[in-house]
C-alpha cells in the first residue's frame, strides 16, 4: 500500500489527511484543533512534511495511522486516555 498526505496547513481551519494512493480512501483525517495538536505534540513538524525521503515519509505514514489508531481507541472506549 501507498499512502500520500494531503495538508492545507494555511487555511483558516488546517486539514492533515493521509490518502490511500491506490483507491483514493481517506484513512486518516484532522481538521482545525486537532489538526493543530498534532504539531503542538510533535506527532509530526513542518520539516517532516516537507522531507522528500521516501523512508521519511513512510516514517511519518506510519507515526500519523498508530496516532490516527490510539485517538479512535479512545474515542470508542476501547482505550482509557486522558481527558
């Protein structure tokens, strides 16, 4: 699988989405406040996004599905995280 990520990092509500290359599914999505804290965090920076290594990048994919995984666990209850 191929994953390419989307960010509109200048918009009035910044977006980070990591897009099946293959099919076009979205598999990861944060908008505004969320999209913030990824970088407030360090989930990931502006230098990562704008490395053109594919090891990096695949690095990064990587980093944003397991964060994308731990929120939607915590989301449903699956896993006990802090308000």
């Amino acid at each position: 699988m191929t994953f390419t990520i989307n960010a509109w990092l200048d918009k009035s509500t910044p977006e980070l989405i990591v897009t099946e290359e293959d099919t076009g599914i979205i598999v990861a999505s944060w908008v505004g406040r969320a999209c913030d804290q990824l970088f407030q965090t360090g989930v990931v920076s502006l230098q990562e996004l704008n490395q053109a290594s594919k090891a990096g990048i695949k690095k990064l994919v990587k980093r944003l599905l397991l964060e994308y995984a731990s929120e939607q666990m915590c989301i449903t209850g699956i896993k006990d995280c802090p308000l």
